[in-house]
C-alpha cells in the first residue's frame, strides 16, 4: 500500500474514534439531562433558562476561539445539543415558553426516584470510566502528555526541588490506567519529570479511580497492592522506591487548591464506583 493511503486510512480511523467519543459524550451528557429534568420541578427551577443557555453559548465561544473552531460551527453543535434536551425534557422550543406553565415534564418512562438525599440514582447516569477511553484515545499524545507533566510539576514540586527524584533520572516507570486503556512513561530529565515513548523497566497498572484515591491520599499503596487494585510489575526495586516516596511525600506541601481537587474528586470517583457496582 502507497504511504499516502496509509496515511489516509490512519488519519480516517482517527476521525472515526473521534465520531464515536463524540457519541459517548452526546450519551453522557443525555443521562445528566435527565438527572436535570427531575431535579428541576423539586428545585423550584423553570423549565427553559434563557439565562443559563446564554452562558452556555458564551463558554462554548470562548472555548472555540482557543481551539481555532469556527464561532458558528460551535453556535450550531450547541443549539442542537440544546435542542435534544428540551426534546429530551419536552420543553417548549423557543426560550420562555416552558411546558405547562413552566414546569418541567418528567421523561416518559422516568421512574420518580425514591429518595432526594440519595447519590446512588444520580451516579449511575454517569458513564464509566472505560466508557471514555476512545475519546482519551483521540486526543493527541502531545496534549496527553502535556497535562501530565504540568499536574506532575505541580504535585511533586517539593521532592522535585530537594532531588528526592533523582532517582528516575534515566529510569523508565511506566502507569498505566486499565479502564482508559492509557499508558505514560515516566523519566526524568533536566530537572523535572517528563513523559517519554519508551518501554518502561516497571509499571503500575490500577484504575483510574483506584490512582486517583492513591493520588488523593484517599487509600494507602498498601491496601491497594494488597487488594491488588494496583498492581507492580518489571523492576520492583524502581516500582518500590516511587511508591515509598509517595508514601513519604509532605501532603501539605501540594497547593490547597489542587488538593481539595484531588480529595474532592477522588470521593466523587470511588462513589460513582460504589453506584455503579449496586447495582
């Protein structure tokens, strides 16, 4: 096969895998509208937001202007998702004129859920993490790589400073996320740590809720090692030394802001887990 068509049908499998997260989204974001619908009428809420989907729009522009996408493409993927909620909630099509007097009509087939302080109902409309894992495969590896080594500068800023790291210099460790299917290599170089194309010498493989809970300090390495919710394979000397200096790493020493993300976000994943596995 010629190169170009190689390319072709490399470069078109990629547009597909981006069609379908695409879809996962448009799902996903189906499922919190129909958590919307019933919060609602219980919330004292009408049922269109003129307000709200001025806001939406005027986001969804500023995010489109970073991106390079056309101002009236990014008008018109919003207006259709809008569109399907109102249809989804069989809201009024234009804005102000909410259906009966207002007030939202629940979805047909929607169940009312039995109590209002419970999560549980609420999680399960959440897709699963693997559920994601073609969009994240999309993305660009450079974008991947990127958010990484700017969240990692900013968690391990303390023990990069102190050379507590030095230990990855030349070193390869490797985490892999198995329900989003993704996996970084880690060394460092110049000073600070850095996500590589390489084989790595060890790896820890977990979920990604169970790394987020280690990253949170939500869970220990040790009970999650002893669960085998992480799991260490390769050299186990490296994969020992980076996981003892997690242990050792001064929490306080993280930015309040990025650690009250981590706990924050952690407990919402490890809840949406719970959910998920009740039923």
């Amino acid at each position: 096969m010629p190169p170009e068509r190689f390319a072709l049908a490399r470069t078109r499998a990629a547009i597909d895998a981006v069609d379908d997260g695409l879809l996962l989204l448009l799902a996903a974001r189906r499922r919190l509208v129909r958590a919307v619908a019933w919060l609602k009428p219980r919330a004292g809420v009408a049922g269109r937001d003129p307000q709200r989907e001025r806001a939406v729009h005027a986001r969804a522009q500023r995010l489109a202007h970073r991106l390079d996408v056309p101002a009236d493409t990014a008008a018109r993927l919003l207006d259709l998702v809008i569109d399907d909620a109102c249809a989804q909630q069989r809201l009024a099509s234009d804005a102000g004129q909410g259906g009966q007097g207002g007030t939202p009509v629940m979805l047909a087939g929607m169940s009312p859920m039995p109590d209002a302080t419970r999560a549980d109902p609420m999680l399960r409309l959440l897709p699963p993490p693997r559920r994601l894992a073609p969009l994240l495969r999309a993305l660009p590896a450079r974008w991947q790589h990127a958010l990484l080594e700017r969240a990692m500068a900013r968690v391990l800023a303390a023990p990069l400073a102190d050379g507590a790291l030095d230990f990855m210099r030349g070193r390869r460790l490797g985490i892999a996320v198995s329900d989003l299917e993704l996996c970084w290599v880690l060394t460092l170089r110049d000073g600070r740590l850095m996500v590589i194309d390489d084989t790595p010498e060890a790896c820890v493989r977990g979920s990604a809720t169970d790394l987020l809970l280690l990253a949170s300090r939500l869970e220990d390495a040790d009970t999650l090692f002893f669960q085998r919710e992480l799991v260490l394979t390769g050299d186990t000397e490296l994969g020992l030394t980076a996981r003892n200096l997690l242990d050792r790493l001064p929490w306080e020493s993280v930015p309040l802001g990025l650690r009250i993300a981590l706990n924050r976000g952690a407990r919402f994943a490890r809840a949406a887990r719970a959910a998920h596995r009740r039923h």
